[in-house]
C-alpha cells in the first residue's frame, strides 16, 4: 500500500503551528522558564520553523506549478506571505500584524494550489505521479 502525503495539508498545518507557537504559547507557557525551557522567542525555534514552513511551502508549491497547473499564483501569494514571515523577526512592534497576514497568505497559496491541482487532467486518482 503506497501512502501519498499531501503537501499543501502539511503546508497548511506548518502554518497554522506556527501561528498557535507565536500567538498562544506566550500565554500557555509563561511557567517553562522555571524548567530552563525556553521556546518564546527562542530565534533557533523561530528561524528552524520559518525554514520548515519554507521548505514545504516550496515543495508543495513546485509540485503543484511542474506536475499540474503550471500557475504561478500560489507561488506569488506563498512568497509575499513569506516575506511577512521574515518581516516579523525584524520588527517586533508589528510581529502579530505580520504574523496574521503570513499565515493568511500562505494557508491562501497552499489552499490555491490544492484547488489548482484538483482541477488539472492529470488530478485523477488513476494518474501516479
């Protein structure tokens, strides 16, 4: 039995994970410093998931672009979305307004993309890829 992932899925639960670290886990886990846990603003944890949700992001968005749609709308969306991802780490007065957007903008490629690849010829389940 051959097990298929589905990139985009992935992409947007990548996403939304990062958008529950940034804007929940400040609340929930004030108390880990007193264990020596520290992941709130943690740059290692933050730049190793903006590097994660890159790396998907790019896959999911090839794939989709080479194998199916030959659209580059969603890699336009993911990118400007990306470049808020970025953005956020530099400026922290703005970080959730950025956060908000990415997230918005890159669940938006992945979606399209998934859309895009559903509508193509060579969706069907009797194609392998």
């Amino acid at each position: 039995m051959k097990v298929k992932l589905n990139w985009d899925a992935f992409g947007i639960g990548t996403s939304i994970a990062c958008a529950i670290h940034c804007a929940l886990l400040p609340v929930i886990a004030t108390s880990l410093p007193v264990f020596g846990i520290n992941i709130i603003h943690n740059g290692f944890f933050e730049w190793g998931m903006i590097g994660l949700a890159f790396v998907v992001g790019s896959y999911s968005l090839f794939h989709g672009y080479v194998k199916h749609h030959h659209s580059f709308a969603p890699v336009l969306i993911f990118s400007v979305g990306f470049i808020f991802l970025v953005l956020k780490q530099f400026f922290s007065q703005h970080e959730y307004l950025f956060l908000a957007i990415a997230v918005i903008l890159i669940i938006s490629a992945h979606y399209y993309n998934y859309r895009l690849c559903h509508k193509s010829k060579c969706a069907s389940p009797h194609h392998t890829h």
